[in-house]
C-alpha cells in the first residue's frame, strides 16, 4: 500500500495524463560467471517494493503495468525464486504484468497519444544491461521523442522527505551501525590490523541481517589523510588514530557514520587538540539544523569553527586556504542512497531544512605531512560523522548511540 501511495502522490504533481517509467538495475558482473551481489535501484524500489533484478514499471493515473522476468524452473533452481507474471499484479498491486521481453513490444500501447511520458536515463544500467548502450534508454529515447520528460526533478523532492516507516529503518540502521562502531573502538589495540576492525563490521551488519551501505574506511595514521581510502589492510601502530568510516543499510535505507579514535585508548596531546576542534564544529554544526534553517549553515559554521582553532595553534594561517585541511562538504542527504537525491539549491539559493530531511554532519581535518607544520601534527586525520534527522521543533541524531566525546572514547577503551 505504501509504494501504491507513494505512486498516487507522484502523479499529482505531473500532468493528468502523464506516464511514468522507471526499472532497476540488471545483476552486474564481477569476474568470470561470478556476479556482484544484486541490490535495487533505490527509485525503483521505493516506487513499487520489487526487489528482483530486470523490471520496468510503467504507471499513469489509471493504470499501473509491471515487466518482470518470467518463472523459469532451471534459472529459479540454480538462481533463486522469482515472483512471476502470473502472481505479479496481486503482489504488486498492477493491473496487468508483462514478461520483461515483450517490453519493446507493448510500450507503445500502454502511452496515450497525448501523454507525456516521465522517464530518465538509468545511471546504472538495467534490464539485462551489458554494454555501454543502455538498451532502455536508447528504445524510449526513440519511440517517444519529445514527449519525454524529466522524472528525477519530482521523485528527488518526494525521496528527500522521509516518511515514518523510511524513518524506523534509518534509525535500526544507524542504531546497528553505532553498535558495530562501539564494537571497533574495544576491540582496537597496537598489534592488530585495519581489516581485523573492518571485520567486526562485517561480522555485527551480517549477525544483524544487514549489509554495508558502502565499502567501508578503516584508516590508521596517515591513510586517514586519504578521503576514500578503502585498502584496510596495515598495521596499527601504538600512538596512531584510527579513523572509521562505516555504515549499514536496512531494507534498503543506510547509516553513514564516522569515529575516529586512538589505537592505544589515549589521545596524545596534539591529537586532543585536533579532536576538540572536529568535535566543537560537529556539535555547533547539528545545533543549527531544524526546520526554516538555511542548508549551507551547518557547513559555514564549521569552516569558521575549523578555521579558527587551526589558526589558534598555529597549523594554518590568515592567509592559508581552508581546502588544504577540509577539502570536503560537511553533510549530504541521506536515504535510500548514502549520497541520496535532493537538490541543496532551489532558484539559485541555498534551500531551508524541512522536517523529514535527513542529512549527514560530518566534518573534519586532515593534515598531511608538511615543513610549514610542527611535526607533531603530522598524519592527524580526523573526521567525525553523524546521520541527523530534521524534526519539527530541531534535530534528532539517529546515531547518538555512537559516543563520540573524547572521555567517553577513553573510558570505553580504557575498560577492554
Ligand atoms: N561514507 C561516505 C561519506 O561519508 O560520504
Ligand atoms: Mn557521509
Ligand atoms: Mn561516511
């Protein structure tokens, strides 16, 4: 019922007769016969709740098809169960559903004359996709030309206002996320490796019938330096940090959540003083998060705040540029994709926070190896990430549970 509401809601901000189209992805190939493992595309997802590979859904207000792969009992035996044709339009709530083969045969005839048709190029490939010429993309281009508008612009808008059911899954994934970050900081000692802290989020996302949202960071000394370091594979050495970047993804719905912490349990020095600046401009960040604030202000806030505290120690000065310490944004949306859709700017200015919005608050520093920069600073990475989630009178940080304040860090460790 929910996707058949999401459906309704879709068309009422199109023309009355227009048509939508929209498929997921096809399975993708990583060697040999060996496929990646399958996830939805998440519009598709959202607008129907199928969740098989290589189907096109096409819907008007009067009239909802769905083009799916066929039973066939060898591929089902060797590949998994597949819903059907014939059971597709009770289980989905269609009309009438299709064998995803005869598309390019009965497309025509499910669009009007005077329909305009919603459609936009898959970013990822689908319906059995296997070159660079998107098959879907290319036939809609063709049979319905000028009638074809942009769907992304509509659904963007609805996807970036999360409904109570999306909210419950983003909250048990950043709940599961938090956890498998606690997990990390006890189990981090001198001696081990990056890819032993990585497989207790493999280990808690599994045991919680979860998945990583995206390939997890697990960077130790100056790998935290490299933004998408993903290599997890080095020593942890006595007097490092170690910044993690690790979130999961429940029914589709992710956590992104960043701690970075110190391998022995006790921040040096230096690295408190890096630490109090990152967490100062997180926290002063989220407090300016709630309903009518612009979008831009948690990231202007913690500029000035970082820019400020480098200056203080002398790391940076008036004249330095911010970019060589923060390169990167301090939040993006976040849903059904880590990076969820959602515009920041409408009409050329910076758009408000909206109840339902949930974005990421993640700032940090990052200061490499330099002869302008007392050594002590040297390979301190730190970044600190949060999911908040817009309420009516503020925020909510769905993932609180993840402690971040530097004494709790020591005592947490201190008790391994
Ligand atoms: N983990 C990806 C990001 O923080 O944007
Ligand atoms: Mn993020
Ligand atoms: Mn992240």
């Amino acid at each position: 019922m929910i996707h058949q509401n999401r459906r309704k809601e879709l068309l009422s901000k199109l023309d009355n007769n227009a048509v939508v189209i929209v498929s997921t992805n096809s399975e993708q190939k990583r060697n040999s016969d060996v496929n990646y493992p399958f996830r939805p595309d998440s519009s598709f997802w959202y607008l129907t709740g199928f969740i098989e590979p290589d189907a096109i859904a096409v819907f008007s207000k009067n009239d909802y098809s769905i083009f799916l792969n066929p039973k066939d009992k060898t591929k089902e035996i060797w590949n998994g169960k597949r819903l059907g044709v014939e059971l597709a339009p009770k289980a989905l709530l269609a009309n009438q559903a299709y064998d995803i083969d005869t598309f390019l045969d009965e497309i025509e005839s499910l669009v009007d004359k005077d329909s305009s048709v919603h459609f936009d190029a898959p970013t990822t490939g689908g319906w059995k996709d296997i070159s660079s010429t998107n098959i879907l993309n290319e036939s809609i281009s063709s049979i319905f030309k000028n009638k074809i508008r942009p769907l992304n612009p509509y659904l963007s808008e609805m996807r970036l206002i999360k409904d109570p059911s999306e909210i419950k899954n983003m909250q048990a994934a950043a709940n599961l996320a938090s956890k498998a970050h606690i997990k990390a900081m006890l189990k981090t000692k001198p001696g081990l490796y990056e890819h032993h802290i990585s497989a207790e989020f493999d280990s808690e996302f599994r045991n919680g019938n979860s998945e990583h949202s995206y390939p997890p960071i697990v960077a130790s000394g100056e790998n935290a330096c490299i933004l998408h370091y993903t290599e997890n594979n080095k020593i942890l050495n006595d007097g490092d940090l170690l910044l993690v970047d690790a979130g999961c993804e429940i029914l589709g719905y992710a956590s992104d959540i960043t701690r970075t912490f110190p391998i022995n349990g006790r921040f040096s020095e230096p690295q408190k003083q890096i630490y109090e600046i990152v967490l100062n401009a997180q926290k002063s960040a989220i407090a300016c998060i709630m309903p009518g604030e612009k979008v831009s202000t948690p990231h202007e806030v913690a500029c000035d705040i970082i820019t400020n505290g480098l200056i203080e120690l002398g790391i940076m000065d008036t004249s330095s540029d911010l970019s060589e310490f923060y390169m990167h944004k301090t939040g993006h949306w976040l849903g059904l994709d880590v990076h969820d859709v959602g515009t920041q700017v409408i009409d050329d200015e910076y758009r408000i926070f909206e109840a339902g919005m949930v974005t990421t608050v993640e700032p940090g520093i990052y200061i490499r190896k330099s002869d302008k920069i007392e050594s002590k600073y040297w390979n301190i990475g730190i970044r600190i990430e949060d999911d908040v989630l817009v309420t009516n009178d503020g925020n909510h940080i769905l993932s609180e549970a993840a402690i971040k304040d530097l004494k709790d860090i020591e005592h947490l460790m201190s008790n391994q």
